[in-house]
C-alpha cells in the first residue's frame, strides 16, 4: 500500500489548491478524496518498489539459470545424438 504520509500530503494539497473562502469544503474534500484513494489504490493490489524491485532481481537469476540449464540440456542432447552414431 502506498505510504500514509505520501496519501495525507497528496490530499492537502489538493484540498489547499481550493479557493479560499469555501468554509469547511476543503476539509471535507481533503477528507472523502483520501478515502476515494485509498480504496482504489487497495484494489489496485499494489505492491511496494522495493519489493518489486527484490522479486524482479529473483526473477532475472531465475532466467539466467533457467537458460543456463536450456544450454547444458541442447549440450547433453547433442553428445547424445553424436554418441548415438
């Protein structure tokens, strides 16, 4: 979930870019608009950068073993057929 203090602060100013002179409507903006966010933002099944950041360097070593593997099989495979002759 996004961080508490980077919604609060999202939402004032967005409530402060109002017109002066509105009596409590930017507070009850600043109020509704941060409940619209975070409960569309925890639909959005969103997930912290350094988390992705962690499951997207897992998921680069898996590749590179991954076609490490693929190359010694096409190795074995090959010594196979060639021993097959």
């Amino acid at each position: 979930m996004i961080d508490a203090k980077i919604l609060n602060e999202f939402t004032r100013k967005l409530a402060d870019a109002l017109p002066p002179g509105l009596g409590d409507l930017p507070r009850h903006v600043e109020l509704n608009l941060r409940d619209l966010l975070e409960a569309t933002l925890a639909r959005m099944d969103l997930v912290p950068r350094k988390e992705f950041d962690v499951q997207s360097a897992v998921l680069a070593r898996s590749r590179e073993k991954l076609e490490a593997l693929e190359r010694r099989v096409a190795e074995l495979e090959a010594a196979l057929a060639e021993d097959k002759r």
